[in-house]
C-alpha cells in the first residue's frame, strides 16, 4: 500500500501501480471514517488486496456494504452505462437524448467489450476507440460520441467515484465549415418540381419561412398567429414560440391531420418529410443539403433581413448565442445575391427611410 490519504477530512486507501505502457495508475478506495486510527485498521484490509486491485479486481469491504465482509465486485462496463442511462433518465434528459447516448455506447463497448472493468478506463482506452471507429466512421460522428463519453467518464470520477480522475478526452479536428442554404433559385426550383405533391411544396416552405425544427411542427399547437411549443417538447428546453403568417396555419392543420390519420409511430412519420426533402434536393441539383438546411436557409434571411444575430438567436430558439453566431459569418453581399428578391425589397425599403430623413 503506498499511503492513506485525506480528501475534505475523510480518509482514502491508495493504491498506485504502472500499467503496461509505463503510465501511473492510481485506485482510491474510501475508508468511511474521519478518524485516522480507524484509517489504519482498514488499510490493513486493504493491504491484502492489493496485487487483486492492481490487476483490476474491484472489492466491497466491510464498512461499504451492509454484510460486513470483504467481496469482489464487478463494475463492469455494461452495467455503468445502463446506471448511467438511468441516471440521465432521473435527471431530465429527455427520451430521445438517452436513445442517441445508448447507441453511443454501443461503439464503445465492440471496442472494450461488455465485461470491460470501468475502472480501467483511461486515456489509453479512449484512445484504442478512436483508432478502431477512424475511417469506420466520420471524424464528425467520433467526436459525437467522445462528447458522450466525456460525460460519461466525468459521472464515473465525480458521481460514483469509480475513477479517482477523469481521463482527459481529446477531439479529432475537422475543418469547420459553413452552414449550407438554400439560395432564391433552390426555392424557386422546389416549387416549380411537377412530380411534387402541393403538400410537400407547403410543408418545406413552412420550414424555411419560419425556422422551426422538424418535429416542432407537430409538439407545437397553434395559438393565433403563433405555433407554441412547451418547453419539455423543445430541443433547448426552453419554451418556443414561433411567428407565422396566415399560410402557415392552414399548412401545419394539414401536417397535423395526416399524422392524426397515419398508423405509423411518431418517429417514422415525421423523417417520411426528411427523407422527401432529400430526394427534392437530388432532383434539384443539391445533394449536398439536408432538411435541417431549410432551418440554414431561414437563419441566414432573417440575419439578412436584420443585421441582428441575437435577434435570430432568439428566433431559433437557441440557448446561447454563440451557437447562432456562424451565420454572421457570411459575406452580406453573398447573402444578397443568393437571395436577390430580398435583397432588392431591403434596399428600397432602405432608401425609402433614407428618402423620409430627408425631407
């Protein structure tokens, strides 16, 4: 044993040992007691399972249990990202949120393997999860997941105290580029489709004139001129509330019938429109985009429109600015010319103001 040790005046066994890449490992295991002569009594208990700790057992000693006796214990890691999950689960984390991190984690456990002892996780294992993913999956998609893990290793160390520290989690860096949008042309193009049902045609733009998100449509629930959506059917969290024009109603009463009828789950239904949008884009010469551009395209007018990035924050419903602050980005004059109807309509009504300050 290589010492006691005193955090917040409670004492902690230490063992410390060099894996097989040289690098330090460190176990502390909690002696429950503020007293250091009963420190070092248990110490002693702990002294007999050192070399097992070291090769990565884990132990509930007498004063952790309710039975008074000294029993390995597999924490494995199948078993923490389940605890995990349902920690998430009690804390808020919506339903959807917990799916994406469970399948997450599937990732991690075809490299580590179910049975992988959570306490042996460090830098050298996340870094054996990059190098197995790199070039199975996007650099964009491993990051995703590291996001998880980080958090992850974090409820491990701060939460259950199963790592004395947690391993520092490094990126991958991807270039940064700009959100994609769609320009005058493209909309007119989707318009102008003949094999396009109307339905389809209304729906889109409904999205890129008002910026909703693709399921917010159908949370959300009419309220005059304004679609609401409660802050528990928000992706931020945070109640929305979503200007629209007299179409849009007429648009959104429709999308709402079709899903009332549909015998299809909630999940299915609504990618049916993803997934219609994908196809419009091929037809249109712009495989590059996706249906959360028409959210892009909606963002860089309004910023067009009103020179305002906190304005279009607040719009978008985003929890923070900084997250709205790439579409400030973009070189105005481009803006204008992908958009030239808006463009022109600004600039009269910007002479028109100039022409009253004059007179």
């Amino acid at each position: 044993m290589d010492s006691l040790k005193n955090r917040r005046g409670k004492w902690y066994a230490r063992v410390q040992w060099r894996d097989e890449f040289y690098k330090m490992k460190e176990k502390q295991i909690p002696l429950r007691t503020k007293s250091k002569a009963t420190a070092l009594q248990r110490v002693l208990k702990v002294n007999k399972k050192e070399d097992d700790i070291k090769s990565g057992l884990e132990f509930s000693f007498p004063w952790l249990n309710d039975e008074g006796e000294t029993k390995v214990v597999r924490y494995v890691l199948n078993d923490a990202i389940e605890e995990y999950l349902k920690y998430l689960q009690n804390n808020g984390s919506k339903q959807s949120t917990i799916e994406r991190a469970h399948f997450c984690f599937l990732n991690l456990k075809k490299v580590l393997g179910e049975k992988f002892p959570v306490e042996r996780i460090g830098i050298t294992e996340i870094e054996l999860f990059k190098a197995y993913h790199k070039g199975r999956l996007t650099d964009n998609g491993i990051n995703i997941i590291l996001t998880r893990i980080r958090a992850f290793v974090n409820w491990l160390a701060d939460t259950k105290g199963v790592l004395t520290l947690a391993p520092k989690v490094r990126f991958i860096k991807v270039p940064k580029h700009p959100p994609r949008y769609l320009k005058e042309a493209d909309l007119n193009a989707i318009m102008e489709l003949k094999w396009l049902d109307i339905h389809y045609k209304d729906a889109f733009k409904l999205y890129w004139e008002t910026g909703a998100r693709l399921r917010e449509i159908f949370y959300g629930s009419i309220d005059g001129r304004w679609l609401v959506v409660n802050a528990e059917d928000s992706k931020s969290g945070m109640p929305r509330e979503i200007l629209l024009q007299q179409h849009h109603i007429s648009s959104i009463q429709e999308m709402h019938r079709r899903w009332n009828e549909s015998k299809a789950n909630f999940k299915t239904f609504t990618l049916r429109y993803s997934k219609m949008f994908k196809k419009v884009a091929v037809s249109i010469g712009r495989e590059d985009l996706h249906f959360h551009n028409l959210r892009d395209t909606f963002a860089v007018m309004r910023y067009l429109e009103t020179r305002d990035i906190y304005q279009v924050s607040k719009e978008l419903g985003h929890s923070s600015v900084k997250v709205t602050e790439k579409y400030a980005n973009f070189n105005i004059r481009r803006l204008q010319m992908d958009h030239p109807s808006l463009g022109q309509l600004l600039q009269t009504k910007q002479e028109g103001h100039e022409s009253e300050g004059h007179t």
